[in-house]
C-alpha cells in the first residue's frame, strides 16, 4: 500500500506533493556551456569558481560537442603530463548519453547509476540542447516525495505496531 | 585491502536491500556499510592513487578509537592539486574537510536528502551510537533509493 500512498499523494494530500516521472518535469534549462576550444586552464578556473559540476560543450549551432566534468579534470591531472597544453575538446567526454524531456525519471536515474555518471544533457526535437539533468535535480526530486512518504509511513507505523 | 605498509580498509558497495523502496524510511536503509578509511598521517598521495584506482569518491578519516576527524572526498583532492604548489608534500589531515556533517542511523531520508542537497556534499558519514562510524550515506546510495522508488510508482501507474 505505501507505493500506492506515494502515487495518490497529490490526491490525498492537496498541495503538499508533485510527483515529478519525466525529465521535463525537473530539468535545468539555464545553462552554463563550453566552447571546445576553451583551453583546459580556463575550463578548471571556471568550475573552481562555480557551484557546477558539468559543462554542455556545444557547438555553434547549438548542437552537443561533450561534456566537460570535474571528474575529466580530475582524471586529466591524474593521468597526462602535458595538461597545460590541452584544451577542452581533448579532455571532455566526447561519446555521452543523452535523454529527452520526455524520458521518464526512473530510466534517467538508472542510466546515470550504470554508467556512473551524474548528469545527462537533455536534447529537444530539433537535435539542439535543451536542458540538463544531474543527479542533484534528482535528489531534490526524491526529497520532496520521500518527506511525503514518510508522513504516511509514519501514519502506518505508528496505527499497526 | 593493503596498502603499502598500512592497513586500509577497503570494499565494495554494501547497501541494504531488506525493505522495499516505498518503505525506506530511515538512514540506515540505504546506507552503504562498508567504508573506505584512511588515518589522518597517510599521504595525500595515497589518498589520490585510491580514489584513482576505484569507483568511490569519499573517504572517511578516522583516529584509532573509529571517531571520526574528517572526510575527503574527489573535490576535495581536485582542489589541493589545482591549488597547492606542493601537494606532493601534504598528508591527509592537512586537505580533509574536518568536522563534516553526520547523520544517525535513525536519521530519517528526507532529512538527510535535505542535508546533502542544501550543503552541496555527496556524502554523510554515519554515526552509531558511540559516535563512531558504522557506515556512510553517499548521493548514489540516495540516487538507488529513489530509482527503485520511481520504478515501483511507474509499475503502478502502468497497473491501473
């Protein structure tokens, strides 16, 4: 019954819960983006001093180069001599997974816990970015569902034990 | 696991698997059991080739009694390289975070999502009662809980 209560919690609870099942519904449409010729010095100076995580490197058209993350960063410290040298193009992730602001949140979750990613750039008809999705967008998700579920396990509890 | 001369305990994800997704309610549902400790004088060397050679991104510095002095986590590191002309030369206590926010084991989820959401971390160390640490609650452990969930809400809804 409690999957049932998280479902009927927006009837049940007028006001209190949206339950939020596509990515539409929990995207981040400002977004800060890359150009792959920004060197890799000014790709790091621009994360440290940024509460974010992960650059949408895009094209002049608006189209998906890659992505550029602190984990590439972290990655490229660890494991090339010549790093200065780079620019972002031959540091960012080049082949990324992408989803629509249709796909559904359970599938955007399980993506990025498989291939251990915390972001998915969201791609319109048109082919252009339109958005993002981390895995932070996601947890605030959950924390408003999960405080609802709570309240009804709470209930549950403690009328059976 | 050893690591050179000194022990580091070391493990694969162990998360709790006994109640279903829409009955998760406290920390310890979710928590991963098994972390990866370091003490305080190991190298800050050590620390990097770890976190380098395996998937997990936090570490947890204990003392000798399992109280808890600090955590690192791949941010962490990612900043004492970009910033530190001698990183070579630091040990682990001179980069950790000290003090980090804890939870309990009784700690309920949606506080402890909160938590990690309104002070940007990926990681709560979890305390037992003593005050030592039996675990730790990682975003991906949550980001699990939360998958699991909305599949059950998307089985359901299919269902009706």
């Amino acid at each position: 019954m409690d999957i049932a209560a998280a479902n009927n919690l927006s009837t049940d609870d007028p006001g209190t819960t949206f339950s939020a099942t596509c990515v539409a519904d929990i995207m981040s449409t400002h977004l800060v983006t890359l150009s792959a010729h920004h060197t890799f010095g000014e790709a790091v100076q621009l994360m440290t001093n940024s509460p974010f995580r992960h650059f949408l490197v895009v094209h002049a058209d608006g189209r998906l180069a890659g992505v550029f993350s602190d984990r590439d960063v972290l990655r490229a410290l660890g494991r090339t001599p010549n790093w200065q040298a780079k620019n972002v193009s031959g540091v960012m992730t080049h082949q990324v997974f992408t989803v629509t602001p249709e796909t559904p949140l359970s599938v955007a979750a399980s993506e990025m816990l498989s291939r251990r990613i915390n972001c998915l750039p969201v791609i319109g008809k048109d082919g252009k970015v339109c958005g993002i999705i981390t895995s932070t967008d996601l947890l605030q998700s959950y924390q408003k569902i999960q405080a609802s579920l709570e309240n009804h396990l709470g209930d549950t509890r403690a009328g059976s034990v | 696991m050893n690591h050179g001369n000194r022990e580091i305990k070391a493990d694969e994800a162990l998360t709790a698997q006994s109640e279903p997704a829409g009955r998760y309610k406290w920390v310890a549902d979710v928590m991963t059991r098994k972390t990866v400790t370091l003490s305080p004088h190991h190298g800050f060397a050590e620390a990097v080739s770890l976190m380098a050679d395996r998937h997990f991104r936090h570490i947890v510095v204990v003392d000798t009694g399992g109280q808890i002095l600090g955590v690192i986590s791949d941010r962490d590191i990612l900043r004492t390289l970009a910033r530190t002309a001698n990183w070579q030369t630091k040990d682990v206590s001179q980069i950790m975070t000290r003090d980090p926010f804890t939870v309990r084991r009784d700690t309920p989820l949606s506080v402890a999502v909160a938590k990690i959401v309104s002070k940007r971390i990926n990681c709560l160390p979890v305390l037992d009662d003593e005050g030592k640490v039996c675990g730790i609650l990682t975003s991906t452990d949550l980001l699990k809980a939360y998958q699991k969930l909305l599949e059950s809400l998307d089985s359901n809804r299919a269902a009706l």
